[in-house]
C-alpha cells in the first residue's frame, strides 16, 4: 500500500509551473498590501493637506491611478495563469495581453517617484 499524500498527486510539469509561480504569487500579495497602504496615505493626503499646490494634486492622483492600474494587470495575470487556465500546459506558450502592458506602467510610477521631489 503506498503512503504518498494526495496532494502531491500532480504531473511533474504542472508540479514545475507551480513551484515557478508561488514566488510571484506571494510578491503579488504583498504588492496589494503595499498598495492598500498607498491607497490609505493617498486618502490621508487629500484629507490633511486640502490646500496644496494642483500640480502636487495631481500629482498624487497620476501615482495612484498608476499603481491601481498595475495592480489590476498583475491580479489578471494571476487569475488567467492560475485559475483560468489552470491545467492546461499549452496556455504558457504565449504571453496574455495584460503582462507586456503592466512593465511600462510600473517603469513610469517608479520613473516619477524618484524624478520628482
């Protein structure tokens, strides 16, 4: 009789896109944590510092809606690749649509963080 645990039941191919994602599922967890605390302190802004400059507005307001937009890519990436298509091998033989479009995005939020004061 063997004694092998039913969860480790799986083909080895998807045993290897498994191990593959975890790490990237665990780092989209904790980019919507920080993103829940970008969400609160973009909140705290507008609420504590009413009277400042527009272009510092909209300033705020160009991050938030940056980082909202990637989140949103990046949980569609996840949805499609682990949920979507789970099990079917040859849905990683192209790229979905949302995970090109996502690296400029978060190439310009990072570029305007650190290029504006």
């Amino acid at each position: 009789m063997s004694t092998s645990s039913p969860y480790t039941s799986q083909p080895n191919d998807m045993t290897s896109v498994m191990d593959s994602f975890a790490p990237a599922l665990v780092g989209g967890f904790i980019s919507s944590m920080i993103y829940g605390i970008t969400t609160l302190q973009t909140y705290m802004y507008y609420m504590h510092y009413p009277k400042d400059a527009l272009t510092l507005k909209l300033l705020v307001a160009a991050l938030w809606v940056l980082d909202t937009v990637h989140v949103s890519f990046m949980i569609h990436v996840f949805y499609y690749y682990l949920i979507a298509t789970y099990g079917v091998p040859t849905s990683f033989e192209y790229v979905i649509w949302s995970m090109p479009v996502r690296i400029p995005i978060l190439h310009q939020a990072l570029t305007i963080r650190v290029f504006c004061p």
